[in-house]
C-alpha cells in the first residue's frame, strides 16, 4: 500500500523528528531519533525506512521536511 504523504517535522516537546504517514483519512505518527542538525538526505532515508517498517511505500518526492 502506498502512502499519500510523509512529512518529517521537529517535536521540541519529545527532541525528536516526527514523522507523519498519511493514508487517505488516516495519519500516523512515529519519531524518529536522527539528530536535530541532520542533513536533508539523512532525514529523508530515516523517514523512507520507518514508511517501510509500517509497512508502506513512498515515492521520495512525497516526502516534506518541515524545519
């Protein structure tokens, strides 16, 4: 199945990247542990692999990066 959307923002309250899965009406959230100053290939790599560990695929052009 694929996902319609991922996008990657900082959590200040958690210090953690989340990353949001959006299915149709449903999003997931999960964190993710890359650093704060990572660099966007990094971060776009993390988010690719936790769509994969739930399960999902995505096209890296769906994938936003809200610093």
């Amino acid at each position: 199945m694929r996902a319609d959307h991922v996008e990657l923002s900082w959590g200040p309250d958690k210090k953690k990247w989340i990353v949001r899965i959006k299915i149709g009406e449903e999003v997931i959230r999960r964190h993710c542990s890359a650093p704060r100053d990572a660099d966007e290939q990094k971060l776009r790599t993390a988010a690719e692999q936790t769509v994969r560990e739930e399960g999902y695929e995505t096209d890296p052009a769906q994938i936003s990066i809200v610093r």
